[in-house]
C-alpha cells in the first residue's frame, strides 16, 4: 500500500456517497422486511446482510482513498486478465453459481461474489491507464479504438453469456464513453452506438421471454399479468406515493407484489414511502456525486487521473440513470440495480471501493 498524504478528499462527494448510502439500509430494510420474514423467518435478514456490507464497503472505500491512484494505473493489466478469467469461470458448470436461471456468481454457501461487478471497476481502471498513455495512441484507429473496444466486448459477451443483460449493456456504456472522454475517433464511436440498439435487438430475438420483457415497457398493459407485471407494479408504488409518501415501512406494495424490491426496483418503494420529495432527494444526491465526480475528472493533475475520476462517476451515475429509467417505465427491464442503495454486497463493496479511488483523486485535486 502506498501511503498518500495529499489533501483533503472532496467532503461532498464524500458526504453524498454516505448519504445514499445510508438512504440504502434504510430502504433495504423497509423494503426486505416481508419478504425476509415469510421466506426466512427473520425481518432483519437483509438488513444484517446489507450493513455486514456496508461497513466491509466503507472500509474498502477508506483504504483506496489513502491508495495513490497511481498505483492502480501499474495494476491495470493484472486485474483486467484477473477479471476476465472470472467472467469466464463463471460459466464453467460446477464452478459458477447457478440461481434463477442465471450462472452469475462464484462462491461457497452463502458467500458468493459477482465478478461482473468487479469487472466494471477494472475496465474503467484498464481503460483509464490504456488511454491515458498516449495521446498518439488514441488517435490510431486500431490501437486507440478497436482494441480497447475489443476488451469492453469481451467483457460485455461473457457477461451476456449468464445471461445478464442490464450489467453487459451497463459495461458497454461505460466502455464507449470512456473511449469518447479518452479522445477515440469519433466517427467510429458513433457507427458503434448506431448498431448497439439492432445488437441487443437480436441477443434478444434468441428468447421469446428476453425479446417479452425488452418490450413489455412500451405497453405493460397488453400483458398485465407475465411480462408487464413488474413495471405496472412498479407505476402503482410511484403513483401512490403522491408528493410525501405513505411513510417510511408503510409500503403496499411490497406485500409481495413488486417483484424484486428490495434490489432491481427498490427506487419504487422510496417513491411509494417516500414520495416525490423523497424520490427527488435520491435523484439530488446522484445529481451532486456526478456534479463532483466530473469536476474532479476536469481538474484532475494528470490524464490517467483525470480519466480514471470520470470512468468511475459515469460507472455510478449511468447505473443510477438506468434503473430509474426502467422503474420509471422509460426504459426495457434491464435487471441493473440501483448504487449504493440496492441490496447486495458483490455490487455495493466494489463501488464504494472505486469511489474510494475518485476521492483520492479529489485529495490530489485538492493538494493543488
């Protein structure tokens, strides 16, 4: 570990990370209690998980705030391959963890680690250190493009093999604007973003059920009862909340008729018990991380530095924009939780760690 003694951290971005977090347990709570209490037996189940998390998160956050940056920079290729072999011992059978229909996780018993989530963290790092390294580089169009896109591919496919779908399109977006904030070629970014929608069309083409659930937001009312349900369920939570909420753990809906509300579609509980104030202060909160994030990345001392800050503010921000979108109904079910506030530790102690690395950035920003 290398000691950094800069300055001090950004205290809002620091600020606004505990504050979603600790909006997080909260909800988790609320959100898990029925379901944790029919199932398991214990309302406190999630709860206990998620602050067991938390704490291991923030002290993975602490650690890499007092990490120079640098030292991530000279690590990058080791943890992409790392990544990448666990992306792909995911699929091995007898390896991966198979649940619901998905191969996502490694793991014993109860402990188990999605190494999607850790990859996203070491491509951002991978491609902030690859960019960073030459502005000639970038300006080749094989060197500084397509193979850093052939990286965040690979990625994206193995991810797409388990299948999860939200996450490899969460990664490719993170993925294409860091080659866009790393100076690619333009044109080529662009050919790449006009083919992404007729890409997922025909991954989805593959699974009637899949091609279902990507469609079913456009009108979940053809179909109420399969493929529709969960964003109705979804509007219904949203709608009743009006402008206060029905109050803190007076959710109805989570009487087992939204779906996955203590992770996927947890922003519609805080919309129902919260209401509109309260889901506009969530909204706030990632508004004011992204606002720091960038202007840590903007000021940034070097490239890599610079680089690394946005990968990591676009990593939490594009996530937070997709799960709002599809809680909202703006956008197809993706499965993609929502930083720093959905439930699950292989999610939230990468992310905490990551922004750990955006503050020390901010302390080298500061020490300026």
């Amino acid at each position: 570990m290398t000691n950094d003694r800069g300055g001090l951290p950004d205290l809002v971005l620091f600020i606004a990370t505990l504050a979603l977090l600790s909006i997080g347990i909260v909800m988790v709570f609320s959100a898990s209690s029925v379901t944790a209490y029919s199932e398991l037996g214990d309302p406190y189940y999630y709860l206990k998980r998620q602050s067991l998390w938390g704490i291991i998160g923030i002290i993975a956050m602490i650690i890499c705030m007092n990490i120079d940056y640098h030292v991530w920079g000279r690590l990058s290729g080791l943890l992409m391959v790392v990544s990448l072999a666990a992306l792909a011992l995911v699929l091995v059978p007898g390896v991966g963890v198979f649940v619901g229909g998905s191969r996502r996780w490694l793991g014993v018993g109860p402990i188990r680690v999605q190494p999607s989530e850790f990859a996203k963290l070491s491509l951002v790092i991978f491609l902030a250190s690859y960019l960073s390294a030459s502005q000639e580089r970038t300006k080749n169009l094989w060197r500084g493009f397509a193979l850093p896109l052939m990286i965040t591919g690979a990625c994206s496919l193995l991810i797409l093999k388990e299948p999860d779908l939200g996450t490899a399109i969460g990664i490719a977006g993170v993925g294409w604007f860091m080659l866009f904030a790393g100076g690619s070629n333009v044109a080529a970014l662009v050919a790449t973003l006009a083919a992404a929608g007729p890409t997922v069309y025909l991954f989805a083409r593959q699974d009637p059920v899949r091609l279902r659930r990507l469609t079913s937001f456009l009108d979940p009312w053809a179909d109420p009862l399969d493929s529709g349900f969960h964003i109705i369920q979804s509007l219904l939570a949203l709608g009743s909340g009006g402008l206060v909420g029905v109050g803190l753990g007076l959710s109805r809906q989570k009487f087992h008729y939204l779906p996955e509300q203590h992770t996927d579609f947890i922003f519609a509980v805080i919309g129902e018990e919260l209401g509109f104030l309260g889901a506009a202060s969530v909204v706030l909160l990632y508004i004011v991380f992204g606002w720091r994030g960038f202007r840590t990345s903007l000021s940034a001392p070097d490239p890599f530095g610079s680089l690394l800050a946005a990968g990591i503010t676009i990593m939490v921000t594009l996530q937070a924009i997709m799960n709002i979108a599809v809680v909202s109904g703006i956008m197809p079910i993706t499965g993609i939780t929502l930083p720093l506030i959905s439930s699950g530790g292989s999610s939230l102690v990468p992310m905490l760690a990551g922004i750990g690395i955006l503050l020390n950035v901010s302390k080298h920003v500061n020490q300026r």
